[in-house]
C-alpha cells in the first residue's frame, strides 16, 4: 500500500513546510502497525485521515485534494473557471488573514502592514509586485499550508499580467467584506 503513497503531493510539502522524506516516515509510523499484522485496518485509515480532517477548515474539496494527492486518486476533472468566490479560494484567504493575524503584533501597528512588510521583503524588484514564486515564498513564510495546485490559483485569481500589485491585494484582503472586490477569471 506504501507503494502508492505520494508524499510529493502532500500540502506540506508542495508548501515547502515539510520534505516529502518527513511525510513518508509519518506515513509509515501511522502505518506501522499494518505492516507487523500484514494488512491495514479501515479503522485506521479512517482514525488517521479523521485527525488530518480535524486540521483543515471546514471544506471538503480541499480534503479531497489532500487525499488524492498523496494516493494518487485525483477525479478527472476539466479545468473550471476559478473566481474570488470559489471556496476554496476563501477558505485560502481566511487561511492567510489568520495567518497574519498570528503573526502580528496588533499593539505596535495595523494587521495590514504585517502582510505588505513581507510582501515587499519578497518583491526582488521592488516593483511593487510578486511573481508566483515569491507568493509561494510569502506563504511559506506564513506557515500557510495548502496545496501548490490552490496557491497558485488563488494567485491567478488576483494577478494582473502574471504580477500581483500586493498593495492592492493587502488592501483588499483586510477591507470590509461588504465591499465588492474586483477579480479575473483564469480557465
């Protein structure tokens, strides 16, 4: 059963928290004892995968990603329309505000400048903006985990030009949700 886990496709490791060698050995820990009886109870699949359920928000597409990425099981899917109100972009949002609000320290300043401090850290140019790399670095830094496939399309959904101006995705990512949001369409 080993042979068809994929630690590659693993958040954490697409994130660059965790090498795809840590995930493996965790695997094999959780797996341990199905290998001294020869088998592997369902149960303990299920105990396993009901803990790492525990520690993703509460949307299941993400859970399923998780799943079948690691075990290879990914649905045939075409490429959808992906926009800001995609729930798995929020959920990656509200991810990233907690994020920074963790990060912060709200007494010596507005939540606001955590996020565009780092950003700017990362900005190599100085233009103003990120690539998708430097964003996969900002997330990192963050300690968001989520996987590279959802991290990249959140970041097409606020890109221009292949560049996220991230003063502008900082300001509307604090602002009041009540306001309308602009966003691009990516296929």
């Amino acid at each position: 059963m080993m042979e068809q886990f994929n630690p590659e496709g693993h958040p954490s490791v697409q994130s660059s928290l965790l090498t795809a060698d840590v995930v493996m050995d965790r695997m094999k820990i959780v797996f341990d004892g199905a290998h001294k009886k020869g088998w592997l109870d369902f149960e303990d699949f299920k105990m396993y995968y009901a803990k790492m359920n525990a520690t993703i928000p509460n949307n299941d597409d993400l859970f399923s990603e998780v799943v079948g990425g690691t075990w290879g099981i990914r649905e045939n899917e075409e490429k959808k329309t992906i926009t800001k109100d995609d729930p798995k972009v929020k959920t990656m949002l509200e991810i990233l505000k907690e994020k920074v609000r963790q990060k912060s320290n709200t007494h010596l300043g507005n939540i606001n400048t955590t996020l565009y401090k780092l950003f700017k850290f990362f900005d190599k140019n100085r233009n103003e903006t990120v690539s998708l790399s430097e964003w996969m670095e900002v997330l990192g830094r963050l300690g968001v985990t989520v996987g590279k496939d959802i991290a990249t399309d959140v970041y097409y959904v606020f890109a221009k030009d292949d560049e996220l101006e991230y003063k502008e995705f900082v300001e509307m990512l604090f602002s009041n949700p009540n306001q309308p949001m602009k966003h691009r369409f990516i296929s």
